[in-house]
C-alpha cells in the first residue's frame, strides 16, 4: 500500500509538471485527473478484494485444522478411555465394549480415508481427462430410477461417477429410500437433478453443506461414519469442470442437488 500511494503521488507531480510545461487546457488536466483518481479507487478496491480473499483463505484453514482435530479427537478419546478402564480392571472387557471400541477405530479409518479421498481429488483437478460422456447413461450406472434425456458433455468420466456416487451416498444417508434423478438439456448446460424425500437442510445450514467438514445433523452424521467431505469433494469436482453445483431443501421433506455441466 505504502509503495501505491508513493508512486501515486510521484504519477501526480509529473503530471503537474508537463501540464504546467506545455500550458494544455484546463479541461484536459481535469480529465486526465478524473481518469487517475478512477484508477485509483479501481486498484484500491482490488486490493481490498484481495485482502478479503486471503482473509477469508486464512479463515478456512483455520477452520479445517480444528474441524480435523476435533473429529479425530472424538474417537481417540473414547477409545482411550474405555482402553484404559479396562486395562485397571476398572471395566470389564466386555464384547459389547470392545466392539464399542472397535466402532470407534472404524470411524477414524473412515475419517483418513476421507481425507485422503478429498486430497487426492483437489490435487489431481487439474489431470482431467476429459471424454464425451452421456449424462442419462452414466446416471443409470449409479442410481436405480432415472428419467431425462440424452445430455453429451466433455468430462472426466471417473470423476463425474464420483460426483453421482456421492450424491446417492448422501441421499440415502438423509432419505428414506426415495431417490428420484433426472437429466435435463439446459441449453449451453447439461443438468442432473438429484432428489431424496428425506429429513431436509434448515436455511441455516444450507449455504455450507458444500464446506469441507460441515455437518448439517452432527449426530447422525457421526452415526453413520461420515465425517463431512462428500459434498466438498462433489464441488471441487464441478468447479474442476468449470460447472456449478446447488441445492434446494426444506426441512422433513426432502433435498434437491443440481449439477451444472458445460456441454
């Protein structure tokens, strides 16, 4: 910032100088000087764009290295707990314990495969191999029921089976057993809409569920061995595509995801 306003000022005396020099207009030198100060406030406000950028960068690492901490925390604690009343006698080392432990470890194996699932995906993004896939025929590769038309897009045919494996997984984690999809033209877009008649996303939540780690219902989430990262993987994917990713919902009825695709 110090060196923008110092070669600012520098900019406005030589101005002042060849202004003064060759006696030009007075309209000209208010011109000129309109254009310098629109370019002024232009670079200062991409400047504060920037900071807001990396602020914002900064926040969200923040926030996934104690999101990590917290979810391996969770199982190590209660792992080690029952571990070491057990081991002084203090517990029986009971089956049902034990398997209780051993749901625990399962869980964290859950948790590193995630994340290795969600570092694998954001640092290949780039090595698309990109092919004409159909829409219709590669949803029915995933999901039971699907209605629509013949959509052909240029997309990673692996990672666009990701993304609608990701999405059933979700579906059938929130749902109860309804799972309708459909592919849609969309002119320069193609579009498949998945739809579950499940517990729903609040207003509240719904803005974050593509965040990494966001657990819209923490309990069941935990339940069912999740540990929040599919929906994140399912963005990177399609922003990856240069496509869009949303979601529709409205507590105990149901969620509706739509995946954008350039044709």
């Amino acid at each position: 910032m110090k060196h923008l306003l110092l070669g600012l000022i520098i900019l406005f005396a030589l101005a002042g100088i060849i202004f003064y020099n060759n006696m030009m207009h007075l309209a000209c030198i208010i011109s000129l000087f309109l254009a310098l100060a629109v370019g002024v406030l232009f670079t200062l406000h991409l400047n504060r764009r920037n900071m807001e950028k990396l602020a914002r960068q900064e926040e969200l690492r923040k926030q996934l290295t104690a999101d990590v901490a917290h979810e391996l925390r969770t199982p190590l604690t209660a792992v080690s707990t029952n571990l070491e009343a057990m081991a002084e006698g203090a517990l029986e080392a009971s089956s049902e314990r034990l398997n209780a432990c051993y749901d625990e470890i399962r869980r964290l194996g859950n948790l590193v495969a995630d994340l290795e699932n969600l570092a694998k995906t954001e640092s290949e993004i780039l090595k698309l191999n990109l092919v004409s896939i159909d829409l219709l025929d590669i949803s029915k590769e995933v999901f039971e029921t699907v209605s629509g038309e013949h959509v052909s897009v240029q997309a990673d045919r692996e990672r666009i089976l990701q993304v609608l494996n990701n999405l059933r997984t979700n579906a059938e984690k929130y749902g109860n057993g309804e799972i309708s999809v459909t592919v849609k033209n969309c002119g320069k877009f193609a579009q498949v809409d998945v739809t579950d008649n499940g517990s729903g996303i609040s207003e509240e939540d719904l803005p974050h569920i593509f965040e990494r780690f966001y657990r819209a219902d923490k309990s069941r989430t935990r339940s069912t061995g999740g540990a929040g990262v599919g929906l994140a993987i399912v963005k990177s994917i399609v922003d990856a595509h240069g496509g869009s990713v949303s979601a529709v919902s409205k507590l105990d009825a149901g969620s509706t995801f739509f995946v954008r695709l350039k044709k």
